[in-house]
C-alpha cells in the first residue's frame, strides 16, 4: 500500500518527509475529516432505511386493522415484498460503507507511521483491533443484523396472518 499511498517515494524518501510532516499533516487532517463524513452519511443512510422500514410496518399494521380480512391481501404481499428489498438493499449499504471505512482507516494508519503520533492506530491497538468483543464490539456487528430483523418482520407480517 506505501507505494500507492505516497506516490512511489522510497522508504529513504518517506523518512525525509516525515522529518517536517506540515504537508502530510494536512493531508491527514483533510482524510480523516472525509472518513468522518462518510460516516455521517453511513448514519444518515441507516436513518432512512430505518424510518422507511418502520413505516411499511406500521401502515401494514394499520391497513390490517382497518381492511380486518382474513388472510394476506395483494397491498400486503406488495408492502412486504419491497420490504425485504429495501432491507436488502440496506444491508448491502451496510456493508459496503463498512468494507469503505476498513480501507480508510488503513490508509489513515499508513500516514500515521509518518507522524509523531498515531491515534486512531494506538486506538485500534487499545480495544484489540476489534477481534476481543469484550473489549470492543464493531458497530457494524450490530448494524448488519438490523435489516435481518426488520425482513423477518416483514415476511412475518405477511405469512403471519395465514
């Protein structure tokens, strides 16, 4: 990854740079403030699907209340269909944004190396690099289930009635 990161340069030439680290600082900052970003729209994205899914539940529910037939209706297979989609298509972002943010931060480790400190490195190193649940548990654990369990409950909320 060093020679993609830092264009090629040398291990000697790396050495230099690090010596006066302004420019690579900048760089750094201006990174880490993108890996931040991203995983503000990464929270943005899961409010959507969130709020989207909860309301395909609860109008489901109501139309259910309100029809009161027997049995699943054309409306509720459809409502429960582009459910488990949506909830697919969730989970994929899930885990495209997590795959994205795995990279980052091993370019932002790569470019600590050449700064006096490294904290999010020393940070990572602190909680176990995400493999000791004990110590940490990687959000994205958790955020991949939760479209599991709204699909359940749409195709629940379907085959429930039969």
């Amino acid at each position: 990854m060093l020679l993609v990161l830092f264009n090629g340069r040398t291990r000697e030439e790396l050495q230099e740079l690090a010596k006066a680290p302004g420019p690579i600082l900048e760089q750094y900052k201006l990174y880490v403030e993108m890996a931040d970003r991203m995983s503000s729209r990464r929270l943005t994205a899961n409010s959507f699907f969130l709020t989207i899914n909860s309301a395909i539940i609860a109008l489901g529910g109501y139309a259910a209340l309100r029809c009161g037939e027997p049995g699943p209706s054309s409306l509720g297979l459809a409502a429960s269909v582009a459910g488990v989609v949506l909830c697919l298509l969730w989970f994929r972002l899930v885990k495209s944004y997590r795959d994205l943010n795995t990279a980052k931060f091993a370019v932002i480790h790569e470019i600590e190396k050449l700064l006096p400190v490294s904290p999010y490195d020393a940070e990572w190193q602190a909680v176990g690099r995400g493999t000791r649940p004990n110590k940490y548990l990687p959000l994205t654990h958790l955020e991949l289930l939760v479209p599991w369990v709204f699909a359940a409950l749409h195709v629940g909320a379907f085959v429930g009635p039969l």
